[in-house]
C-alpha cells in the first residue's frame, strides 16, 4: 500500500499541467521586424465587449509555459474573459528577449492583434506576471502606462544591474550568465552593458506609471531560501513609482531585508482573505499603486491576482478591497514562480 502510495506521488508531481482544449496557438506579424510571433488565446464568447488578461510567463520560460497561467485561463473561462499568453522573443537568455524594444513591441502587437480581431473592452485590459514576468509587466507599465487598467506584479526583478550582482558567483549565478547573454557582456566595467541594463530595468521607467493601477508583491523569505529575487527590488519599484512624499526610505529596505521584520510604518496589522494563508506582513499604498510583502517566497498567489484585476478599470483610482471574491474551478493558495 504505501509503494503504491508513493508511486502515485511520483507520477502526480510529474504530470505537467495542459492547457485547455478551448485554447488556440497563433502567430500574428512584429509591426517591428515582420517576423511572425507564437502566442497561446482564448477568445470570449458572445458579440459584446470583454475584459482582454494578457499573461507573461516567467524568465526562464516561453509562451508555452504553464502553471499558474492554467488557473489564470480557467479563470477566463468562467468569467468570459479574452486571454493571451505571447511569447515577446522567449527566455531572458538572449539580446531579442528581456524586455529588448522587439519583446516590448511584441506585447503591444499582441494588444493590438486582439482589439483588431475580437471585442475587447479597452477599459479592462490587464496584465499579470511572476519573477521574470513580473519585470516584464512593470516595463510595460512604465513605457505603456496608455493601455492598461490593471498591472499585477509578482516577485518581479526590477534593476537588472543590481540582480546580477546580487545572483553573480552564488547558486543563482546562472541568472547573472543570462543577463551577461543579453547584454552580451558583464554590466560592471563596460559602459554599454550597464547601460542595455538600465534600459531593461523597470525603475527607469516606472515614474511614467504613476496613474496606473499597479499591485506589486512578493514574498518575505525571497532572495534567501524563498527563491532568487530579494523583496528589495518589490519595494524599490513602488519607490520608482511613487512621489517623494510617499517613498520608503532607503535605510528602511536594507534593515526590513536584513532582519525580515518590517518597520513600525510599513506593518499591515488587519486581514486580507485574497491571500489566504500567505499573511500580509506589510503593505502601502497610494491611489494608483500599493507594495505587499507577505509570509512566502518567490511565488504568485493567482486568486489574490485575478480578484484585484477584476476590480481595476482604466481612469479610475484603483479598488484595493473588491467588494466579491470570485473563485474558480482550479483555485490554488499560490503557485511558486519558476524562473
């Protein structure tokens, strides 16, 4: 009984998750170099218009990613929400990718391709992403801040400078190989990788984001044994966003990573029920844009995710309490965010 307890164990944890059959594989044409791009859709059902959930798989990953993504899709299917899943040039190993003009570019046709071919309410178009595509998300906010009316990041890297010196010669060095792959260089002493670096960092754009619904969050055991990117770069992009008179001060950061145990300030002492087990540990927010640190690692927690997008609507403040839970059929606590 027990061998055949564990041979079930072994297969479940092998099986990978599919995508639904209602989900198609298209290419559509970069407005940038005429190549033709992969990208996984949903389309709603019905002439009317509905919210479109552009979805961004991980550093490490490509349009044919799954996990968390599966319960982002069936959300879509319960809610009649479009979904898309694009590629934008594949792993962050190569000049093309890791948020390059093209990557960009590729998100922006993949936009647009939906609102040419099917109904999408402009008003509700949402973005989502985790570690890898929680950078690519905050790019996208703060060199389109024009489209979106919701942008979800999760444990997202938001200096590429600083991630590679915090992954270089450590057990995460393949990342700093990555990023040395997309700058085609080491970003200390040459002046050109350190500034492709800076034009693929999020901070260097996000203050034009400011008017954009933006939930950005990451778990507190992140950068230790939690996973690979340290929450620092979580509060550094709301820094990046912000006006000065919300900021958290430097010092602050480097003692709340350095203890993991947040400023008097920054405490979040209620109860959030989105994140379920995963407590919220600290929390700030403005109009537009709140930071979240909670008890976790490098991880997206989907349900907390999708509930908050729902919410969002272009032009308006952002809703930081939906006023109904929605679940769905493949609702998990989290999901932990592979690189």
């Amino acid at each position: 009984m027990k061998t055949l307890l564990l041979i079930l164990i072994i297969l479940s944890i092998n099986i990978e998750a599919k995508w639904p059959d209602s989900i198609i594989d298209i290419t559509y044409a970069s407005s940038m170099d005429n190549s033709l791009q992969p990208m996984k859709l949903y389309s709603a059902k019905g002439n009317k218009e509905r919210p479109l959930l552009l979805a961004l798989h991980s550093w490490s990953g490509d349009y044919k990613q799954t996990g968390w993504q599966i319960e982002a899709v069936q959300w879509c299917l319960e809610n009649n929400w479009h979904f898309i899943h694009p590629n934008f040039r594949g792993p962050n190993n190569n000049s093309e990718a890791c948020a390059s003009d093209k990557a960009v570019q590729d998100i922006i046709d993949a936009v647009q391709y939906m609102q040419k071919n099917y109904q999408v309410d402009n008003k509700r178009i949402y973005l989502i992403g985790s570690s890898g595509g929680g950078h690519m998300a905050l790019i996208m906010a703060g060199r389109h801040p024009e489209i979106w009316a919701g942008v979800s990041a999760w444990v997202p890297i938001s200096d590429l400078n600083q991630w590679w010196n915090e992954c270089n010669n450590t057990r995460y060095d393949k990342y700093a190989r990555h990023i040395e792959k997309v700058l085609d260089a080491k970003p200390t002493k040459n002046q050109l990788a350190i500034t492709q670096a800076k034009r693929r960092s999020p901070i260097t754009y996000l203050d034009k984001a400011r008017e954009v619904n933006i939930d950005i969050s990451a778990g507190i055991s992140d950068g230790r044994k939690g996973g690979s990117v340290p929450f620092c770069h979580t509060l550094n992009a709301f820094n990046a966003i912000v006006e000065p008179k919300h900021k958290i001060p430097n010092n602050l950061i480097t003692e709340f990573y350095k203890t993991q145990i947040p400023p008097n300030t920054l405490v979040f002492k209620g109860e959030d029920p989105l994140f379920g087990k995963k407590k919220v540990l600290s929390r700030k927010f403005t109009q537009h844009t709140r930071v979240n640190i909670f008890d976790g690692g490098h991880q997206i927690i989907t349900h907390a995710a999708l509930n908050w997008l729902k919410a969002q609507r272009k032009g308006n403040s952002a809703v930081w309490k939906p006023l109904k839970i929605s679940k769905t059929s493949a609702t998990q606590n989290s999901h932990q965010s592979g690189l």
